[in-house]
C-alpha cells in the first residue's frame, strides 16, 4: 500500500517541478505600433514613416519590375536613400535623406542643406517650383529641421539602415511633421 502512494506521490512531484520550470516562448514585441514596418537591419528593402501621423510607406509607383521605389547609393560622395509613392495623378512624394561620410550612431542634423538634408520632391502643381508659380514639373523643399541616425552600413552586402524624423515646409504655409522614419535597403 505504501509502493503505490510513494510512487504516486513522487510522480506528481516530478511533474509539477517539470511544468514549472517550462518558460514559454515569446518573440520580441514589434517596434511598429502604428502599421510601419519593423525597423530591420538585414537589407529588407523598407522606406517608410509617419506624415503628420499618417502612415506613409513607399509603395511601386510604375515601371517593369513592381518593387517598391526605393532606392541608395553610397560612395566616395557620401550616402543618399529614397522613398517614393504616389499622392495622386501626377503628384508624387519621395522623401531623400543625404549626407557625406556614414559614422554608426552619430545624429546627423538635416536642416543643413550643404552637408546632410531630407527633402520632399513633388511632381505637379506646387507653389514651391523652382520658378515661383504653379504649373506642372518638379520641386524640392527642404526640411527645416530634424535628424537621421544610421543603424546599419555594411559595405560587404551593401546594406543601409538607419531612423529619422524631419519637419517640411508644404503649401499653404503648413509643416510637414515627419516622425517614426526607418529605411532598411540594398544600395548599389
């Protein structure tokens, strides 16, 4: 009589001890609480932000391939990346970040124009054309203020990632406030 209880007893001890020494799993938390994608690090070909706290992420706009126009260049020049998605008919925003020599973690300003700048580009009408009035063609604004910090530059798999936030100047005496930025891509 004794066996059974003992044995039953030690059962039930090794089977609790077990169940609570299990952990569950359970993955990191995304950093996109507003429907950006996360800000990754491996080359995941993302360009995205936050416009006056509107998603905005670039999205194909035309041409044959169907991938996101997206797009970097890092040389001897210095690095540039770039986001476009279409607004609406002949209107398109892309929003560039620029500076020269990458440093890891270093907060770049990008109100400065010569060295390190965010720009909005539009393609229609806009009274920020370089001529001064309204009609069809291209202009550039710059942002006043905000910063970038790169996350990643890897030179071997041509890799940049980085997050920034920036405010511009739009029509109408408006600011654009651009927040949560995070780009992941390939340059060439």
């Amino acid at each position: 009589m004794k066996t059974p209880f003992f044995f039953f007893l030690l059962l039930s001890i090794v089977i609790l001890t077990g169940s609570y020494s299990c952990k569950k799993y359970h993955p990191p938390k995304p950093d996109n609480p507003y429907g950006l994608p996360d800000a990754t690090q491996t080359g995941a070909e993302t360009f995205a932000c936050l416009i006056d706290g509107k998603l905005w992420i670039a999205k194909y706009v035309g041409g044959p391939t169907g991938a996101p126009d997206i797009d970097g260049i890092y040389d001897y020049r210095g690095f540039a990346v770039s986001g476009t998605t279409r607004v609406k008919d002949f209107e398109y925003l892309s929003i560039a970040v620029k500076t020269g020599k990458i440093e890891l973690n270093r907060v770049y300003d990008l109100s400065n124009t010569a060295l390190s700048y965010a720009l909005m580009r539009t393609i229609g009408d806009s009274c920020f054309r370089g001529n001064g009035g309204y009609g069809g063609g291209e202009s550039n604004t710059y942002a006043t203020k905000g910063s970038l910090i790169i996350t990643r530059a890897d030179s071997v798999h041509k890799i940049i990632s980085g997050i920034f936030s920036c405010e511009i100047p739009s029509d109408y005496c408006d600011t654009l406030k651009i927040t949560d930025g995070r780009f992941d891509i390939r340059y060439y």
